[in-house]
C-alpha cells in the first residue's frame, strides 16, 4: 500500500519496507516512477533479504502531488531530502537511476552523514545543461526563452517531453561537474555501451571527476538505459552488496 509523506504542501507517495541497515534508496529517474522494474525488484530483494528499503515518487511524478511540468531538479532533490531524513534511520546506501543518478549525488554534497554508499545507474549529472540545453539549436533555445518551454518527442511515451526554461535555469544552481565532488564512501557506477540516452562518456567524465579511494566503474557490453535485464538486475544487487560493509 502506498503510503504519503506531507511536506511543504506537497504529498511525497512512498513505499517503505522495514528491515536491518544499511537501508537502501531508491531514486529513480526524469518523469519516471516507483513502480519501474528496477525499484519493485529491489524491493522484492530487501524483503527477502531483511533488509531496510524506501522508494518513492518526487513532485509531479506517480503518485505524488504536483504537475511535472512546474518541477525542477532543486525540487526533487527537496523531495528526496525529506523522504530520507524523515522516513530512514541512519545512514543510507543510495541507489540512483539516470536522474535519481544526479540527484544522489547531490546528497551525497548536501548530507554526507546519511549516506553509506552510492550504486549509481546510467547516472546522468548535469543532463539538463549538458545533454538538453548543448544539445538544442538556436531555434529551440530562442523557443525555450521566448515561451517558458518547449515539447520533445519521448521514446518512453505518446506524450512529448516539456522542457521549461525553470528547468534548465535551476539545472544550473546543481551542476556537480564543474566543482570538486567528494564521495568518500564506497561508491558503485554501472553503464551499458548501448545506452542512446545518457553516452558511457559520461560515466568516464564522472569517474574522473569524482574523489574517494572506492569509486568503481563496470561497463556492460550491450546493456541499454533501462539497465532492466535479469542480469543488469542482479549487477545492481551486487553492487549495493558491495558498498553495504
């Protein structure tokens, strides 16, 4: 049963399950949900294995209150904040998928003492400027400026993609590429070669930039962005197996 979480106005919806710490997070990715394959995996894994779990919706995403489109990633952020610090004891092992990616990172900064670990997934740090706002001609940046947004074409579903001129503006307050980024905790990258939304250059860019004495990247040959397969699963467990000690 999902549960909700008030804050600030907003409802957070959650599931959260009981078990032994560290718990884990997880934070999932941009107009995604909680009931991703991913998240409903792990899930299933801390149940069988004891273990402490919380997954949630930010604003504007499944469950929760809000409209997707007047969010931003300072807002999710927000929202990941809150869920942690009011509904997990002690420190964490965060699990982060494409945005969830960034946005973990962004907390590994803002509240280093709830963090245990870090399993990043296809982490995309700094999408908004790098990959949305590079990527755009001149005549959808003017678009974007003139109007407040700007609709994109989605894989992932009919409806298209808004991408608002707030978005882009306060992806520029959260930027973790472009000053030093401590992780001094055990930290896990996973990337498929075969990811056509966030490139495993950036994996490399992170890997680089990042600092701590356990920071691993592991490369799958073929996997794609939704790093969903049974054996892409069983990478993730693994992984949080490994920064859990």
């Amino acid at each position: 049963m999902v549960s909700y979480l008030d804050t600030e106005g907003e409802r957070i919806a959650y599931h959260k399950t009981e078990g032994s710490g560290p718990g884990v997070v997880f934070l999932g990715g941009f107009k995604s949900d909680m009931e991703g394959t991913k998240a409903v995996y792990l899930q299933q894994w801390a149940e069988t294995n004891g273990r402490a779990f919380l997954r949630l919706d930010y604003t504007g995403h499944g469950q929760s209150s809000g409209d997707f489109v007047n969010g931003c990633i300072g807002d999710w952020v927000r929202d990941a904040r809150a869920a942690i610090e009011t509904l997990t004891k002690g420190p964490q092992i965060l699990v982060g998928s494409s945005m969830g990616g960034w946005i973990s990172l962004l907390l590994c900064r803002d509240i280093p003492s709830k963090v245990h670990g870090l399993v990043g997934i296809a982490a995309a740090p700094d999408f908004t400027e790098d990959s949305m706002w590079m990527g755009f001609n001149d005549e959808q940046r003017e678009t974007i400026l003139k109007d407040g947004q700007i609709d994109l074409p989605s894989e992932y579903s009919d409806e298209p993609y808004i991408i608002t001129k707030k978005l882009i503006e306060d992806g520029r307050n959260q930027l973790v590429l472009r000053s030093p980024l401590a992780l001094p905790f055990a930290v896990r990258f996973l990337q498929g070669t075969e990811d056509a939304d966030v490139d495993q250059s950036v994996a490399l860019r992170l890997l680089e930039h990042a600092s701590g004495e356990d920071i691993r990247l592991t490369l799958l040959k073929g996997a794609n962005h939704s790093f969903s397969t049974p054996e892409c699963l069983t990478m993730i467990t693994e992984a949080i197996g490994q920064v859990s000690g």
